[in-house]
C-alpha cells in the first residue's frame, strides 16, 4: 500500500548530525557506484566508474589517516557492483566490460569470470545449500543472472530475465533482481537456484535504482528514479509486515512557490544488524534512517557536499559509509574532473532502536 497518502514518512525524525563523519583516504577518481562491507571484518569495498575496486581496512576509524587502504582490483572498465565472499578473503567486481573481477586478500590474485554478453551490473556471493562450494551470482545487462563456482572457468548455469539488471541483491535464502522494463525478480536459493520464484510488477512507476534484501532475506527493498521507496515482504503470506512505498528525497523548490523538486534515489540499503532499518541515499545529497515495520523516519541528516551515490551498513550496525560524487542525472558532458568524489563513514552515537 501507499502510506500516508503519498505523504513523506515519519516528520517527527529526530536530526542527525555529520561533525564527527570520518573521509577515507582519498582514493577513487570517478563516481563511487557501489559500497560493500565485509561481513566479518571491518573491511569496505568501493567499486568506481575509474575502473577499480578499492579496499580499505577500517578497523580503527577515528581519522582519516587512521583507515587504510588495503588493496585495489585494476579492471581498466567501469566498475558497477562489488562484494566480498562470506569469509571476507575474497572482493568481486562487476565490471562494464561484461566481466567478474575477483582479489583473493590473503594472497592478492586475481582472476577474471567471462560469460555475460553484455556489461555486469551486480554482483554477490550468494548461499546455495545444494552446493558444496562458494557461489556468485552476477546480474548483467544481457537480461540473465548467472552462477559461477570459482573452481570452473565458465557459469554453471543461469536464468533468463525478461529485460536487462538494474538492481540486484542477496541475502540469506533470497535473489532479488529488477529489470528495466519494471519487473521484479525473486529466486528461492534453497528450493530452486535455477527458477524464478515469482516475478511480480513494480510497486513503484518509475525505473528502479537500486535494491537491497534483509539479511534473513525475508524483505527486499527499492528505489526508484522519482524519490520513491518502497519495502515488502519476499513471500507473500507473510502477514507480519505491512507492504508500503513512500515518497522521500524531496524538497521544495527554491525557484518556483508550491513546487517540489523530485530527485533519485540512489541507493537503499537494510541494516545487516536490523531488518526493520531501512537506509536511503539520494541525489538530493541527503540520506535518511527509516523504521520500515513502523513506517517512521528515524534520523534525518543535512545536506553532504554532492548527491549520495552508494550507501552501506557495517555488520554491527552501528555505522554507515556512504560516497558522494557525481549521479550521472545530466549525462556525462557534467561528470567534471574536478567534482568531489569521496566515501565518508558516520558512526552512530547510540543503537538504532525502532
């Protein structure tokens, strides 16, 4: 349903403040498109339109010259999606150039997965029970989501979509894939790797952005190019939550009374720690903590210097990286080498309670 009447959620969010945020080492030199943590260790990947994925190691976070960086995957294409496997040794790419790219950090070698036909839009390390080795699951714009096991050069086997990856994620037993002709895609990993689960229409109308799963992958999320979001349950008999999208990312516009400027939202991302807590990261240059169960925004934050492009959760959920850089909304004659690019990590005070 649409809460609120199309209303904004939660006015009553308290602020958030960004004095204490942490930059990383300067690092990318395009837009960040992607951010992962590691799920065991206090390690962020940064996938970039430069054509790396970047590594640190935030152990100790109190400065910026307090994070390092770790390690870096050369691809020499723009890089969409990334990952870490579920140990944390190795981080994926998902690159333009219609390959996986993958680091093993303990030994720094690399290898290259080929089999899409057309660029990578996503990547994940997924958990499949049928099988007796790590799984990646990898969304391209060739319209298919393909396995691969890292012992064989070649995919061990896909399904065919109806139109090309715009967003994918995955998270305990749930695949979630949308597609640019607005359908969503969900994937029953324990039952059947191989089958659609059930494709349903978007909630929202407009193209979808991103996406992100709960970590017992019994909700799913996205975001859509018209500031909206919506969550719902995976499976469709689940009484305990209240399917909902609503309008965020807006404002009033300065130049023109009882207007409002839309903008994307760029990213969306569920607390590892939490699966009632819902980030969203926009081109408005804002990002927002919401209580998706109870249909309340949580926190609030100001502007950052440019529009959020990539958000994600530490595994305690207790801070948030985000990047900001250019969105590409006016194609790429205004991406200008001297735009800001940076990933920042704010850290909260206190636990996010609902």
């Amino acid at each position: 349903m649409a809460y609120g009447a199309g209303k904004p959620l939660g006015s009553s969010a308290s602020n958030g403040l960004l004095d204490k945020d942490v930059e990383f080492p300067k690092g990318p030199e395009d837009t960040i498109s992607a951010l992962r943590w590691s799920p065991v260790s206090n390690h962020l990947a940064a996938s970039s339109w430069d054509g790396k994925v970047y590594i640190y190691d935030a152990s100790n976070s109190t400065s910026t010259t307090s994070i390092r960086g770790v390690a870096a995957i050369t691809v020499g294409a723009p890089v969409l999606g990334c990952d870490f496997s579920k140990d944390g040794t190795i981080a994926a790419g998902a690159a333009a150039d219609k390959t996986i790219q993958l680091m093993d950090l303990n030994s720094s070698q690399t290898m290259k997965l080929e089999g899409h036909a057309a660029p990578v839009r996503a990547v994940r390390f997924v958990e499949v029970p049928s099988a007796n080795a790590p799984i990646i699951a990898s969304g391209s714009w060739d319209k298919t989501v393909r396995y691969w096991d890292l012992r064989q050069p070649q995919p061990i086997g896909k399904i065919q979509l109806s139109e090309r990856v715009y967003a994918m994620d995955a998270a305990g037993p749930l695949l979630f894939a949308a597609t640019a002709d607005n359908q969503l895609h969900l994937v029953d990993l324990r039952a059947n790797p191989l089958q659609l689960w059930r494709s349903t229409k978007s909630p929202l109308a407009h193209q979808t952005t991103t996406a992100s799963v709960s970590s017992d992958g019994s909700r799913w999320a996205i975001g859509s190019i018209e500031g909206r979001t919506a969550a719902q349950a995976a499976d469709e008999k689940d009484k305990s939550f209240e399917n909902l999208s609503f309008k965020c990312h807006r404002e009033s516009s300065p130049a023109k009374k009882n207007q409002t400027d839309v903008y994307a939202v760029n990213a969306v991302c569920y607390s590892p720690a939490h699966k009632d807590l819902l980030a969203t990261g926009g081109s408005d240059s804002t990002y927002h903590i919401w209580d998706v169960q109870t249909h309340r925004r949580l926190r609030a934050f100001p502007k950052v210097s440019g529009p959020v492009t990539a958000l994600s959760f530490r595994r305690d959920g207790m801070a948030l990286a985000y990047a900001v850089g250019y969105d590409w909304s006016k194609g790429y004659m205004h991406n200008k080498p001297e735009t800001e690019k940076k990933i920042v990590l704010h850290v909260f005070g206190e636990v996010l309670k609902k």
